[in-house]
C-alpha cells in the first residue's frame, strides 16, 4: 500500500511539472511574436518616417528650384523703361577689347566677377553708361534712348550717334536665346538673362549675367566706395543720423541722371531726402576721388548754381581720414563738410 501511494505521488509530480513547462514555453512563444510583432511595427513607422522625410524634402528641393528660376528679360516692358523683369543681381561673366594695336577686337575672356552692374526697377548702370527710362547718359551725352528690337534681342543706343564722342549700345539677351558669345571655344550658355553693353574708343564688350531674382540678396551692409566710384551707390542706401545735432540724411535707392545742361562733374547720383532745388531737381549724392580708403564726395543738387554742392565725405568703418579723426572709426559714416568743421560732431552714422 505504501509503496503505491509513493508511485501515484511521483506520477502526480511529474505531471504538475510537465504542465508547468509547458505553460513556461507558451509564454516565451508569445513574449517572443509580441516582440516580432513590436520590431516589425517599429520597422514599418521607421519606413513611413523616411519615406514622409523623402517626399518633404523634394517638395524643398522642388520649392528652392521654383524660386530660383528667373523671368525672362521683357523687351517689351524694357521700351518703356521699365527693368523690373531684370531686377536681381548681377556680375560681368565676359570682357572683350580691341587694343587698337592692328589685331582687332580680342577673343571674350572670362570677366571680374566683383564687378557688378547696377539694376533696379528704372535704372541700369555700370559706371560709365546709364539708362534711366528713357533716356540714356554718359559722361558726354545726355540724349533719348533709340530701340532696335531684331524678335530676339534689344539694341539700345543713343538717339543721336553723330552727336557723341564715345558711344555706347546696350543689348538685352532674354534667357533661352544665343548670345554667341564663348570663351576658349565654348559658349557662355543660355540659362541666365544677359546684357552686353559695347563701348566706342576703343571697342569695348561687357557681357553681365543676371545671377539672383532677389534685388536684397547681396545688398552691401557695409560702404563700398570702389563700388560709388563706378556709380553704384546701393552700399550707401539708408538712414543716417548725426548724435549731436539728432538731424538725419536718407539715401534712396533712386538715381538722378545729371541734367544735360549742368556743367557740374558726375555722370549721376543717389537721391536723398533733402531739399528739391528751384528747378525741381533733387538733392544727390555724387562720388568723387578716393584717397587712403575714403571718398571725397559732395552733396547738393545738379542745378547750375555757385555753391550748389557741399563735400561729404564717406568713410568705411576701419579707416580714418586723419590722425586727429576723432568720429567713431569702427562705424560706417558720413562726415560733413569733410571734416572742415571737426570730425566727431559732423559724423552721420547709419540707424537703418
């Protein structure tokens, strides 16, 4: 009797251990698919992020190329002095001249890319040709703007040829059409707007590329006075305001092409908002020679009257215009009557 009931417990126990075995394994088996099922979870939100990362980041990518793609050049709106098609920024990609020397107009080779040229919604300048509207100035001319619109380019050049000593033409290259310029053979393409302005005495080509639609984009924060010497007076454009007096000069971002009849030096100048004279010409800006790193310009208006301009000079921060210029060299200023009546006290330094 006693040894059945030994037998009959270790039957019982064998069984309780079994069973307790088997449940062990259930639960591995199902801690080990919930796993799986969690991994594989993961790895399906894991795939929707990086493709969801994939679609917005060409989405970016497709946004950034829509802004960057430039207008075509408006020849028709260009006759009617209106550049606003080829407002951005710009740089001169190619150069060619003729020496004069008996071996013709030279091969184009490739151009300073620090030389800019100047556009904004009614004027285009590089320094020793203007077109404002209509009209089309250098230093010996003032005349109307003459079209000659071939379907493909525009030819501007001034009214009365004959009457100038040094001519100049400036042609409108739209994007998509050949300019035929190359360097080494190759050709310049045909992906940006184009302007090539020629100048007589001696043959002279400068062929600028359109680089940005954002006329902000590059605008200087700094004074650039190599730039105002050219005639391009966006580093200049702002407010300045003197501490002593508390009286403020603001430059625009507007030219004035010198009237035909003034007999003042300067092709042109930046507008402020000072004082019309009695013709109703505007107060200007108008560079001048620079010397140890600053300029001698003037300020005043065009008009042909003694005294009509007062020098000013304008000076980068980091350069002083004397050893006694006491007016804060770490700052861009605007020192008026340069420097005759003290430096500090005379000193307008840009608020915006």
């Amino acid at each position: 009797m006693k040894h059945k009931t030994q037998k009959m417990l270790g039957m019982i126990v064998a069984t309780v251990a079994v069973m307790s075995l088997s449940a062990c394994g259930a639960q591995n088996q199902q801690a080990t698919s919930s796993s799986k099922q969690s991994s594989s979870s993961q790895s399906s939100s894991s795939s929707a992020k990086g493709s969801a990362s994939h679609e917005v980041s060409s989405q970016k990518q497709s946004e950034q190329k829509k802004v960057t793609a430039s207008p075509v050049a408006n020849l028709d709106q260009i006759k009617q002095g209106n550049f606003s098609s080829l407002q951005g920024q710009w740089q001169l990609v190619a150069s060619s001249v003729n020496h004069e020397d008996g071996n013709g107009q030279q091969a184009y080779e490739r151009g300073d890319s620090s030389m800019k040229l100047y556009v904004n919604q009614n004027t285009i300048s590089d320094g020793s040709v203007v077109l404002q509207g209509k009209t089309i100035a250098s230093d010996t001319a003032n005349q109307p703007a003459a079209y000659k619109d071939d379907g493909k380019t525009l030819n501007v050049s001034f009214s009365n040829q004959d009457a100038v000593a040094i001519n100049h033409n400036i042609i409108f290259i739209p994007r998509g059409v050949d300019s035929g310029v190359k360097i080494d053979g190759k050709s310049i393409g045909t992906k940006q707007n184009l302007i090539q302005i020629w100048q007589s005495g001696p043959s002279h080509y400068s062929v600028y590329a359109q680089t940005s639609t954002d006329s902000q984009a590059a605008v200087p924060t700094k004074l650039n006075v190599r730039d105002i010497k050219m005639n391009n007076f966006s580093s200049l454009v702002g407010t300045w305001k003197n501490s002593t007096n508390g009286k403020a000069i603001t430059v625009t971002n507007q030219i004035q092409v010198k009237p035909a009849n003034s007999h003042y030096d300067g092709l042109m100048g930046a507008i402020t908002d000072g004082p019309k004279d009695s013709d109703g010409d505007p107060e200007i800006i108008r560079g001048g020679n620079i010397q140890d790193g600053w300029m001698v310009a003037a300020i005043g208006n065009f008009a042909n009257l003694p005294g009509a301009f007062d020098p000013i000079a304008i000076v980068p921060a980091g350069v002083k215009m004397a050893a006694d210029d006491n007016s804060d060299s770490t700052k861009d200023r605007l020192i008026v009557n340069a420097g005759q009546d003290g430096y500090a006290k005379a000193a307008y330094y840009r608020v915006k």
